[in-house]
C-alpha cells in the first residue's frame, strides 16, 4: 500500500462577492478532485488546536500526524532546522521577514517585494555583517530569513507580517522588544543601499528546537516530502522524513507542479510508503486578495498533479490518499484563520460514501482533531 499527503496551502476560504458568492473551491473546475470525492470519505479536520496561532507550522504538523498541543515551539525553529540550522538549549531563532512599510507606518507588503533569492542573499549577508554578533543572520528563500539569537531575547509579542497587510504595523512588545526594535530600525540603513523593495527586517515567529520523535518510529512508514516552504521541510527534517528538492518549486504561482507531482511517484516507486506534496500557490494567493489566482492554484492543483498522480498511484498498487489544507486563508480577510477545514480521504480498494469536496458540504460534519488523521490514513 501506497500513502500520498496533499496539501494545497490555504485552499479553504468563505463565499466571496468575486466568486458570485462561491468559494475558490467551488469555483474551481477540479474533475479529478471531484471523482475523487465522489468515492471517498469527506469530512472536517481542527488543524488548529485551540489556543494556538493559525500559522502553517501548527497546521502541517497537525496534518503529518503530531498534535502541536504538545510538540509545537514556535514557527521560526521549524525553519532553521530546514536550513540546517541546530539550535542548542541557550539559543531562541525569530523568523526574519524582508517586509516594505511605508514611511506613515503602513505595512506595505510582508513580501517586500519578494526579491530573488540570490539578491536576498546579498541583502542578509549584508545585515550580517553590519549588524550580527550577539545575533546572527541567515539567508532562506525570496523574503524568508531567520535570525539567530539568544535564548534571552524570547520574550517578546511579534504580530505576523501577512496579518498586517494594508495596516498600520504593530511592533513587538515585551522584555526583548527593545533589542528587536533596534535591530529592525537599524535595518533600514542596510536595505536601503539595495535594488529592492523591501525597506526593513521584521521579527516573528520565535521559539525553541522541538523535539519530534521520528515519523518512521512513530508510524512505521518510510516517509518523503516535498515543498518550496523552509517551514514544511523543517518538519520534514525534524521527523527524519526524505526532503526533496524540486528545482522549480518557488513557493509562489509560477511553482513547478509536475515537478512536485514526479518527484512523489518517483520515491513512491523507490520504496517510500507515504509521501506528502505541499503547495503554497493557493495561500499567497489568499494573503494577496486574489480570487481569480486562488482558482487558478485549485485548478492547477488537479490539472497538474491530481490527474497524472491518480494515474501513477494506480500503477504502483493499491493506495490511499488524504488531501486538505493547513488551515484557512479566506482572501476577504487575508489572513489564516483556525476554523476547520474539509478533508477528504480516498482508498483505491473500497469506496467511500462519497460527497463534494467544499466547506459547505461538510459544514455539519464534527471536526476531527487534525492530527489524528495521519492515522486514519494508515488504517490505524
């Protein structure tokens, strides 16, 4: 038996004006996504645990199986471990945005820009040597840098970037705030010598290295992933997953399905029993307001990897696959949200009850703990 986690980032939304009243998800034309349903079991998962941020990091790790009740620290971490980054006890990592905000105070865009990578390694080369010591700079992925500090600088209330869009942006608060503010004042000067957009760094995220026992120890599988997200394949590193890389995953609209969807039968066919595709299109999509591009991500998703996926899956036997997003990112709001979310669960040997795959189908439905479904995928 063969297992496949797809993730389309964000996907869920609310009925939206744009849309005639629909949500992406139900304006999308998804063939496959729907004969999937049609025979498969449909319901609503709290990938969001009460009480927690409504980030990606608390919702992929509900999604691969582990309650972020009990294991999750802190955003931040999850993506140095990706960037092989080892946090030791006294240390605390702050995810670093490239954000541009306006000269009254207006958070332009948490993106700043979103620069190559390559200039933005130029730019957080640069912060490192004119600004590291205490703290030390490191270069991710377009606008997603961490910096790391120590662990006496953890006290501080951070506001996400993305939650600041068109707003008035919020600073941190708290003991290690002073230290932070400086920093990110003293960050203008650096960007500013830069063909960029981005005016400053900003900090958020910040916590400790958790502590994840092995996915195959866990469950038994031997396990892959792929994502362009530093955060996504920092969980993979953290449970000892095979990270791959696709060399055309951007983590934005232009991101390589195929690529995605290849690189999953290919290790499927290598021996791997369980492999988890994440895209990210549908939740900038989200942050960014944008119905038609939200549809356009849906659709991608089954033209581009479902259609060809199934037809693979079926040439390696039989298998089952769970499909759901991370949490919501409704494109009125651009912003997560906690409220569950639909998943839908389908075994190539027996038929479901079947349904439709939208948040109004499976409205009535009681939510599932989010983590608990990696073992429903695996017949546990």
């Amino acid at each position: 038996m063969k297992y496949v986690v797809c993730i389309p980032d964000g996907c869920a939304d609310e009925p939206v004006p744009a849309l005639d009243g629909r949500t992406p998800l139900e304006a999308a034309h998804m063939p496959t996504l729907a004969s999937l349903a049609a025979r498969g079991t449909l319901g609503r998962a709290r990938v969001i645990p009460e009480g927690l941020p409504a980030g990606s990091d608390v919702g992929n790790m509900s999604i691969l199986g582990y309650d972020p009740a009990r294991y999750h620290n802190g955003r931040a971490p999850i993506e140095a471990a990706a960037m092989g980054l080892r946090l030791d006890a006294e240390q605390v990592a702050y995810r670093c945005n490239l954000v541009t905000v306006a000269g009254d105070g207006t958070m332009e865009d948490f993106a700043g820009g979103r620069p190559s990578t390559e200039a933005a390694a130029e730019v957080v080369g640069a912060l490192q040597a004119e600004l590291g010591g205490e703290v030390s700079f490191h270069a991710g992925v377009q606008y997603r840098h961490i910096v790391v500090a120590p662990a006496s600088w953890a006290e501080a209330d951070c506001t996400p970037p993305h939650d600041l869009t068109g707003q008035q942006a919020v600073l941190p608060t708290g003991a290690a705030a002073p230290r932070l503010l400086a920093l990110m004042e003293a960050s203008r000067d650096v960007l500013a010598r830069f063909d960029v957009a981005a005016t400053q760094v900003w900090f958020w995220g910040q916590g400790t290295s958790p502590q994840m026992p092995a996915f195959a120890d866990r469950y038994g599988k031997a396990a892959g992933l792929v994502s362009a997200v530093d955060l996504v394949r920092g969980l993979g590193v953290l449970t000892g997953m095979e990270v791959v890389t696709v060399a055309g995953a951007t983590g934005w609209y232009d991101t390589d399905y195929e690529g995605k969807r290849d690189a999953a039968l290919e290790a499927l066919a290598a021996g791997a029993d369980l492999f988890v595709i994440h895209v990210e299109a549908s939740d900038e999509a989200g942050h960014a307001g944008d119905a038609p591009e939200k549809v356009r991500s849906l659709e991608n998703w089954d033209r581009r990897i479902l259609t060809d996926l199934v037809a693979g899956l079926d040439d390696l036997g039989p298998w089952r696959l769970l499909l759901l997003p991370d949490h919501a990112t409704p494109l009125v709001l651009r912003t997560h949200t906690s409220d569950p979310v639909p998943y839908l669960l389908v075994d190539s040997q027996t038929a479901g009850p079947g349904g439709c795959y939208t948040e109004a189908a499976v409205a009535g439905a009681p939510a599932a703990a989010g983590h608990s479904l990696m073992g429903r995928l695996l017949g546990r």
